[in-house]
C-alpha cells in the first residue's frame, strides 16, 4: 500500500492509502523523495487553475529513484532520476516538429491526470531522467527551472543582450539566470518589495528595478536610453504584458512566459515601429532540462537559495495553507518524502 496526498476539491487536501502500482512495459516506478510546490499546485488548491477536475493528486516537479521496472526497460534500480512531466502524442504538428512542448494533446502529469504528491509513481520511461551528482531536492527544482531556460533559449539570448525580466517568482528568476548563464547584462523587476531584497541577498543581477516607479525612467538610466534588447515577462499581470511593448529596445524580443486568461492588446504603432519580435514560451523540452541539469552540476546556476520553505509528506496538508498565504514569503517550497 501508499499513501497519497489528495485534492479533493479546491481547499481540501486529504490523505489517502492505495495499492502500490506497478510499471507495465516501457513504464518505470519511481520512489518519490523530493516533490517542488509550484504555482500550478497553489492555483489548484485555490480552485481558480481553469481546467482543472477533482479530486487529483497534484505535484509535477519530481525527483525519486528507480523502484521497479516495466518490461523492456533497461535502467539501474535505486539510481536517483528527475521527470518530465510533459505527456505528448508524438504525432500532432507540434510534436512532428520537434516541439512536444505545445503538443496539441499535451497532458501534464500533475495536472490532467494524478501527479507525485504520493510515495510511488509510475511513469513512462522515456520521461525518466538519471541524474548523478546532483541533490533530490536540486532535481525536483529541474523543471521549474527549465520553464525559464526554455524561455531563454527561444529568444536566442547571448552576450550581447541587456534582458529584463518582470515577475522575481521562481520562474522569472529561473529566466534571469539562465539570462546570466547565457552572458546577457540582466535585471529583475518586481513589486514587492521583499521579494527585491531576496533578489539582491541571493543573486547577482545588474539590477533590481522596482516596478511601482517609472520602470521606464530605471530601464533609460540603466541602458543609456537603448531599452533591454529582450523582456521576459513573468509576472501572471496583464498590465505588465501590456506595457512591455513601450519598454523595449528597437529591434527588440518580448516573451510571455507567464499565461493570463485575458484579452492582451497594445498601441500597434508601438509594436511596429521596434520591428518587435513578440513570442510566446509554453513548458520546456529535454534539451531545456538538460542544460538546466548541466548548469547545476557545474555551479553556473544555484538553485539552493530559491528554496525558502521545507516541509516532511506526513505534514503538508498542514504546512500548504500557510504557505498560500499572499505573506507567507514562499519563493520555492519542498516536500521531502522519505
Ligand atoms: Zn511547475
Ligand atoms: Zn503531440
């Protein structure tokens, strides 16, 4: 038997006990040893995540062992793995032009179906990804991460590139630090104050701007008038989408990494006149979480200091209320399973 921690309708987390599963062939079981809390979970749990059904188990940054494997897999029992939780069909448009990404049937474990908040979880193996050197608590971090790092990489970010990221939760400092990682002069915008002084103590950005002042007036002081080459927008805040079109560098990229169920619109003469490149960023593919992966064993990027809270599995039905609180502080909070 195991234990899982179940959503059973939106503010309602409970304990249930169920049969251990077992991998069918091309499935592996993972132990789960480290769950990340994401955004994702907090909506759920808050009933405004819009296609969401109940109950579910929630959870889709995981990080475990191998436990058993289904037939035909070959992979070495007790080794410590990450998944990917992204589902694909391998067969729509997307997923034929190499971005299983945005499949167009996508199904994200945690999400459409039960996730890894519960002692064992069976997955499809080619979503397994061994990992040596690198801690259960850092790999459940993986795919946060590498939603920025996807981020990044569709706008091609290199040194010479000034990029700003508006929104300091995990994920927009995941895209300021691979920003970093990729040689770009890189700020941070926020509005919560806390949250500005987290990102001074913790990282090494250019700058922080506050985003309750003239973000306008910080970006031309910082730049010499030029604007940041590329935004970054992750924030969740239509407003803030909207006025990225006015903050950027001639000739400039704007990403929306973060998705808002509303109408965005803006001044077109605006969009034009900087030949804007604007895109989208949705989720992130293996080479993402690999290069994420290749960041942390080499210390290019610390993944450590997002980590504010920890709570033990026995404890998270108590823990998880406090931490949704608008002031409970949490950038990054983790489950240790044991
Ligand atoms: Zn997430
Ligand atoms: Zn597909």
């Amino acid at each position: 038997m195991m234990k899982s921690i179940v959503c059973q309708e939106p503010g309602k987390l409970e304990f249930s006990q169920s049969k251990k599963p077992s991998p069918l062939a091309g499935e592996v079981l993972l132990k789960i040893r480290c769950i990340g809390v994401c955004g994702t979970d907090i909506h759920a749990y808050g009933g405004n995540q819009p296609f969401f059904s109940y109950p579910r188990v929630l959870g889709h940054e995981l990080a475990g062992e191998i436990a058993e494997l289904g037939e035909g897999v070959d992979l070495p029992i007790g080794s410590a793995a990450f998944i990917v939780p992204y589902l694909e069909c391998g067969e729509c448009i997307a997923c034929r032009n190499g971005k299983p990404n945005c499949c167009t049937n996508i199904e994200v474990i945690g999400v459409h179906r039960d996730g890894g908040m519960c002692e064992y979880l069976v997955v499809p193996a080619d979503h397994v990804v061994i990992t040596e050197g690198v801690s259960f608590e850092e790999l459940a971090i993986v795919e946060c991460l590498a939603i920025g790092a996807h981020a990044v990489r569709r706008a091609n970010i290199s040194e010479k590139d000034t990029v700003m990221v508006l929104g300091a939760g995990p994920i927009g400092l995941g895209a300021a630090q691979f920003a970093q990682v990729a040689g770009a002069k890189t700020f941070i915008a926020d509005l919560n104050d806390e949250r500005l002084a987290f990102c001074d103590s913790e990282f090494s950005f250019d700058a922080q701007i506050d985003s309750k002042l003239d973000v306008e007036k910080q970006l031309s002081t910082l730049t010499n008038g030029d604007m940041p080459t590329v935004i970054i927008d992750a924030t969740g805040s239509p407003k803030a989408m909207e006025s990225t079109i006015g903050w950027l560098a001639h000739g400039g990229t704007i990403v929306f990494v973060s998705v808002v169920k509303a109408d965005i619109s803006f001044h077109d003469p605006e969009f034009h006149k900087r030949e804007t490149t604007l895109m989208g960023s949705r989720n992130a593919t293996k080479e993402d979480f690999e290069h994420v992966v290749e960041c942390m064993r080499t210390g290019k990027v610390k993944s450590g200091n997002m980590v504010t809270h920890r709570t033990s599995f026995n404890d998270f039905t108590k823990t998880f209320p406090e931490w949704v609180k608008p002031d409970s502080g949490v950038v990054k909070a983790i489950i240790e399973v044991d």
